[in-house]
C-alpha cells in the first residue's frame, strides 16, 4: 500500500463525518427550542470546517488531528445547538488555531 492511499485511508473517515453533519443539518435530533445557530457560531463552524477540509487535503496535518479535529467539530457543533456558545467558541478555536495537542486521544469513555 502506498503512502497516498494509507493517508487517504486515514482521512477518510473524518470526510464521511463531516458530510455525515453537514446532510443531517443543524436541526437533527435537536429539540424546536435549540437547534439554531447563532451568528458567531455560524462564522466558526464554517472556518473551522475550512481548516479541517484545507488540513485534510494539504496533508498538513497528521490523521490524529484531523480524526480529533473532527470530533471536536461536532462536540462544538452540539454546544452551539443547545446555545451553549462559549464552550463551542472555546472548541472551534483549538481547530482554526491549529492545536496540536489534538492530535493526541481526547476522546475515551
């Protein structure tokens, strides 16, 4: 297997994460009350998903990340539709600044 196809192997199942998101809309299994995004979240859901897509194609970043990148994704992405929007605004700013330490396992039971 080459390196190419081991890369895109490993990001691939952030892409189907993401478009997982996306197809399912802000709205999905969220109550009428939530489920709307405030303008600031919007603005950051939107360049942390740049950064996240920009990352994944440059191979900037290494699988981990992108894999934790996109988690952290749609944890903020839940805190924005229960408008809880600083702990989201706290989540997509670890993404658009490029945390490294999401490259490490942040995500266990």
């Amino acid at each position: 297997m080459t390196k190419t196809n081991r890369c895109f192997q490993a990001r691939q199942p952030v892409a189907i994460l993401l478009a997982g998101v996306i197809l399912a809309g802000p709205g999905a299994g969220i109550s009428a009350a939530a489920g709307k995004f405030t303008p600031s979240c919007a603005r950051l859901d939107l360049k942390a998903y740049a950064v996240i897509e920009e990352r994944g194609e440059t191979s900037a970043a290494p699988a981990t990340w992108l894999a934790n990148a996109g988690l952290t994704y749609l944890q903020a992405r839940l805190f924005c539709l229960s408008q809880d929007e600083e702990n989201a605004t706290l989540l997509y700013q670890r993404i658009i600044d490029g945390d490294l330490s999401l490259a490490a396992p942040q995500w266990t039971q």
